[in-house]
C-alpha cells in the first residue's frame, strides 16, 4: 500500500469541466494512486469532452440545478458501488454575462442562483449520498483562499464562498451525530482555469497575484489537488470542518517591497 492507502477506494468527482478543472486534477491524482474516480459533469457536452480523454471513465450526468437530479445520481451510482470513501465538490456558478458592478447592485436572481448552485448543492450532495458514505469517508469542496478581502471583480461569489466555507463547519457537526465523516473546504489562490477566465478582470488579477505569491510564481491546478487528495485520505483523519488554504503564501505578502514600490510609481 502507498501511503495515502488510496487503492481500491472509491471516490465521487463532481465538477470537471475539462482538462485545466481542479476536479480534472483531482481525478487524475486519484486514479494514480489506485483509486476508482466516478465523475459527475454538468452536461452531455462535457460527458462526451470527458470520454474522450478518459474513455474508460465511470461518467455521469448531473446538473445540481435540476430538482432531484442529484438523488437520482446517488440512485444510480448505488447500483453498482458497494460505498462511497470520499466525495469532491467543485462546483461553482456565477452569471458575469452583464460585466462588472458594484456589489450593492447584485441582480436577486443571480445570487440566488449562483447560492443554489456553488453553496447549497454540497448540502444536498452530503444527504443523498449520506447513507453510502463509508464511515471514515471525506468530502472535500473547492473554495477560495479568502471571503473577506473585496475583490471588486469577484463581487457576489465571495460573500457565498464564505457561505460554502460555513455550510462545511455545520455538516460536519451535523454527520459527527453518526459517523465520522471529514468535511474540510480547500481554499484556493488563483488559478488559471476555464471557470476563472469568465470573471471580469481576472487576468490582471492573475498577474498580480503571481508577484504577491512569495516564490513569485503562480499557484498550479496540481497543487491544489494535491492537497485535495491527502485530505481525502485517512492519513488527514484527524483533520475537520477546516478551511486549508492553499495559495503559496500569497496571503502574507500583500506589502511586499516590490509591489509597494510599483503601486508608489503610480
């Protein structure tokens, strides 16, 4: 056995839009380590972009949008897997189709939708899924590395990541009634994903963050699977309702001299 002690578990991927997704990542690290990886993706068109990088890929459909799509998932996957060893929720929606705005003129209908789909689709995840959940099992969710800096261009998600943050610290008291399944989110720095590329004004946000970082590189997708995967594992047992934040020291550096310097130029 390696030490993860990831083989022959099984885990369920939700999420992966294609190869750049953090859930592809995760996916794929899972699989080296002997693991068997059922996905779930959004749509048919992602199924069928899936397949054919992973032709031999357990892969449902399921869009968290659709009342009872997600019980009916857990139906499905129960009829041909014993259990369940760890769930990855890394899913996250928000309409940027009007461009930016002030925070205070966020549209009802957006927020709601992009709460329902990012935040509350883990609740209903952990409960369809909750009677398959092996009893040491862990669910992981992708967040962000901070809710409380306000990124003007990020706008309403933050305030529902911190949302997503919280729901992790209450279904893991929640399950802890009966089991001992992990909840733990993964807090990410920024990434250069398919996801992030629709938010306004992300590129020089990227950029940025790449000099704030401390090594002055960026973060990569591998790492944040990486953590992604020990906390999936039971050698992070003694790890519970935690934010892990994952941005390579970006966090700590925001006066950094240089920076400073640049922003003293203008």
């Amino acid at each position: 056995m390696s030490f993860l002690e990831l083989e022959n578990k099984t885990f369920v991927v939700f999420g992966v839009a294609n190869k750049k997704s953090v859930a592809y990542h995760i996916g794929q690290t899972l699989t080296e380590a002997g693991a068997k990886v059922i996905y779930s993706v959004r749509s048919q068109v992602r199924k069928d972009s899936l397949a054919k990088r992973l032709p031999q890929a357990s892969i449902h459909i399921c869009d968290v949008e659709h009342e009872g799509a997600i019980e009916q998932l857990a139906q499905d996957i129960a009829k041909d897997n014993e259990g369940i060893d760890g769930i990855v929720h890394s899913i996250a929606f928000a309409n940027y189709a009007e461009g930016f705005k002030p925070f205070h003129q966020t549209n009802k209908k957006d927020f709601l939708q992009a709460i329902q789909v990012s935040c509350h689709s883990l609740i209903e995840i952990a409960e369809c899924f909750r009677e398959q959940l092996t009893p040491n099992a862990s669910v992981i969710t992708i967040s962000i590395s901070t809710t409380t800096m306000a990124a003007e261009n990020y706008g309403y998600m933050a305030p529902i990541k911190a949302a997503l943050d919280s729901s992790v610290v209450f279904l893991a008291k929640s399950f802890s009634s009966f089991s001992n399944v992990r909840f733990n989110a993964v807090c990410a720095g920024l990434l250069k994903t398919s996801a992030s590329a629709g938010i306004p004004g992300y590129v020089e946000s990227y950029l940025f963050a790449e000099q704030a970082i401390l090594r002055k590189e960026a973060l990569k997708t591998k790492e944040v699977a990486d953590t992604s995967v020990f906390l999936l594992s039971e050698r992070s047992s003694g790890i519970n309702a935690q934010r892990i934040v994952v941005d390579a020291g970006m966090g700590v550096n925001y006066f950094d001299r240089g920076l400073v310097s640049q922003a003293m130029k203008t």
